[in-house]
C-alpha cells in the first residue's frame, strides 16, 4: 500500500504526537479502528485532526535517522566502524541530553535492565527466562527512568561493568552518590573502582564472581533457620549472607553488617505458623527499599503504553522513547509540584490525567502554530558534550573567564550559544550563564 507524501509540518507532527499518545489511553484491535465511523469505533478523535492516509504516511516514513547516513553505515556491516544503533543515535542523543539538563538524580540511584519487546528482525535481540517478556532488545533502566543509556564502550571488565560506567557520567554527576544493581552488575571489581570515586554501593551478588569470598567460615549452614546471617569484611567490601526462605546474599560498601533491624515474617514452630520479628541485615532493608524505583517506572509505562506491533525494529524504539519521554515528563510534574506549592492545585495530577492532559495541549499547540515548512532545526539552549575520537575533548569556560577564573576546564557547551559552560553538581555555569548572572 502507498500512501501520498507531503511536506511534513509542526503542526502535522504535534498532532501526529497527539494521535500516539492517544492509542496508549484508547486500545482497539486494529489501529485503522480509531479512524472507523460506525459503532462502537465511532471516536471524533482522531478523524476530525488528521485522515488515516495521513497518519500512516507519517508512520510509514518514520526514520530516527538520514536514510542516506544509514546506507553509508550498513556497508560498513561485519567491520569494526559498524554501528549497530546508527538508526537510533539522532533521537538517543537528544534525549540523554534533554534527560542530563533537567533532572539532577537524588543521592540514591538504582539500576536495573529492561526488555524492549519486538518481533521485529535484530542482532541486538535476546533470550533471557527470566524476564516476563522473554524475547526482545535488552535497555539499561536507570531508578525513576530519568537518564535511558546503552552501554557500548568495552573496558576489558565485562558488559555489566562497562555498563554501570558508562551510565555513570561522573564530571557531571559529581560524587557522593549510593548505588543499587542487581546481581547481573554487581562485582567486587566494580564496587572497589567506584568506592575510589566516592561513591557507595549495594546489591545482590553471585558467590561465582571473581572476588567474592570462598571461605566456609562465613557461609550459612545447611539447615540454617529464618533470619540466621553471616558476613565477612574484605577491605570497603562487606559480604552479607540472610536467610529468608531462602539464602540472599548481598555486598555493599557503605553499610554495616548488622545494627538490630528487624522484619516480620510467618515461622513455622511445633507445626504452627506464628508472626515473628526476625533480625535482618542493614544493606537488605535499603536494597528493598530503593530498588523499587526501577519497579515503578516499569509500571508507569506498562499501564499505558504506545507500543504497537511493527516488523522495524527501531520504530519500535521510537514507540519505547515516546514512553519514556512522557514517564518522565510525569515524574517531573510530580517533582515540581512539590517545588512550587501551587495553592490551586491540592495535589499532582495521576499518571492517566497527566497524559491526557498532554495529548490535548500538544492539539492546542498544534492548532496555534501556523508553521507550514519543515520542522526548523534544532537551536535551543541545551548542554552537549565536547566529543573527540580517542578522549573527551576539555575548553575553559566562558562564564569563569568572564569572572575572573579563567582556567577552568569543561567538557560541556551550549549547543545554541556556542561557548564552553560548566556544568555539574558543584558548579552550574550554564544555568548562570543563561539567567544573565
């Protein structure tokens, strides 16, 4: 099937956006459904903003990336300049970066991955049994899913840790943070290396890593009870052993072995199941504690998901970003309404409200745009990085320059304005620069 072209505008591209979001809250069997006029699919929206040819012709022509560019990398396939994510990078980049200018993450961060489910043909694509969804492309999920990032610089130690380090952009960040991974990253290797940059770890570990102690000492025994734990100390590095119903083992270093934490759980004594208080380990209770941001955001996105089956893989992508983008836009509403204290607004919108209240903003704001070219480029004030081939290229920034410290060296400039800007948790020369201070 063909569909006719045209000229794509913003206001076409708003209301397009409107549409996506708008199938996430709305679910029909078939997506030419919502365009259908006989009952029950009788919907005004979204007929009365855009014709069905319209809409496919936009989504049949969707690329995240120059089709041109993309033919150049895909001679370059079974070669080392080959990238696999080529048709990703445009749209990857600008979120990340959208991501690192307006959200700053609290002390406690949590990493966990995420399955992005597609059918579609990709080398990218795995098998892993214990996911809900078993087949499909394998994301890092930062807690709250504020910063989204792939991981593909090898360090010589692994996936997992190449993966927390990438994600962890430490000039901007700063330091003083506490870390929580599951045991696919957890390492005594990577918590060492990230304790020398000030920051703290926790997470469950596999007794098979390298480092991890092989002592018989320190291991539960067999027919050990609800609540027995044992742990052992090798440098910042503590080792945890709990027995719940079953045995859980932990490393961290910024927590104590043991300092009289207790939880309640159902132990069966002389055949009879009784509530009781159970001693449990420090680094256990904080583990449960703020690894279930990471939970939350799967949720977020599962309750009203735009995903719709394609045989592309990166549209699939696109639907993926699209609602990671407006769980993030919501998890930001929810923050600033704390901010701000509004006293017309008693509290936050939900996450059902939120959306609907984008779709019909983002039709407004279509509406009111008369612009009938192209999307113009890109020229808002947003930090970008200095990139070289080999290293992370460093200017001095204008604003230290400007007050009288002038050797001040920054790997971030604004993409706008054009000048090198400190920007990170100690300083933040592109926030002053923009204000006029």
């Amino acid at each position: 099937m063909h569909f006719k072209w045209e000229v794509l505008t913003v206001k076409d591209f708003y209301i397009f956006l409107a549409i996506i979001i708008f199938t996430g809250l709305v679910t029909v069997h078939h997506r030419a459904d919502y365009w259908r006029k006989k009952w029950p699919y009788n919907f005004p929206f979204p007929s009365d903003k855009m014709s069905w040819d319209r809409f496919e012709a936009i989504l049949w022509s969707l690329h995240l990336s120059n089709p041109q560019e993309d033919e150049e990398n895909n001679k370059k396939k079974n070669t080392a300049e080959y990238d696999r994510l080529f048709k990703l990078k445009p749209l990857y980049t600008e979120m990340v970066n959208a991501c690192k200018a307006h959200f700053q993450p609290y002390k406690t961060l949590s990493i966990d991955e995420r399955m992005v489910v597609s059918k579609a043909r990709s080398s990218m694509k795995q098998y892993m049994k214990l996911q809900a969804h078993k087949v499909g492309v394998q994301t890092l999920c930062p807690g709250g899913c504020i910063y989204w990032l792939h991981s593909e610089s090898p360090t010589g130690h692994g996936l997992s840790y190449s993966a927390i380090m990438d994600l962890l952009h430490f000039p901007l960040l700063g330091s003083g943070y506490i870390l929580y991974t599951d045991n696919f990253y957890t390492s005594p290797t990577l918590f060492t290396d990230l304790s020398q940059k000030n920051f703290g770890c926790c997470g469950t570990i596999r007794t098979n890593r390298i480092g991890f102690p092989k002592t018989e000492t320190n291991s539960l025994p067999k027919k050990a009870e609800r609540g027995d734990m044992r742990w052992i100390r090798s440098g910042k590095l503590l080792f945890v052993k709990w027995r719940d119903t079953r045995e859980v083992t932990m490393c961290s270093t910024v927590h104590p072995a043991y300092s009289g934490q207790v939880v309640r759980r159902k132990v069966k004594e002389a055949g009879v199941w009784k509530t009781k208080s159970i001693p449990v380990p420090d680094c256990i209770v904080d583990y449960n504690k703020n690894m279930g941001c990471v939970d939350l955001s799967d949720a977020l996105i599962g309750f009203y998901s735009v995903h719709h089956k394609t045989m592309k893989w990166y549209k699939t992508f696109f639907y993926h970003f699209v609602d990671i983008a407006v769980v993030n836009s919501y998890l930001l509403h929810k923050e600033l309404f704390k901010i701000r204290q509004d006293p017309t607004q008693t509290k936050p919108l939900t996450h059902k409200t939120f959306r609907e209240v984008l779709a019909k903003e983002m039709l407004e704001f279509a509406e009111r745009s008369a612009a009938t070219s192209p999307l113009p480029p890109r020229t808002t004030c947003m930090p970008v990085f200095y990139d070289s081939e080999d290293t992370r290229a460093r200017k001095h920034c204008k604003r230290c320059h400007d007050t009288g410290t002038p050797k001040v060296k920054t790997a971030v400039y604004c993409r706008r304005c054009k000048v090198p800007l400190c920007l990170s948790s100690k300083r933040s020369c592109f926030q002053l620069w923009h204000d006029g201070q």
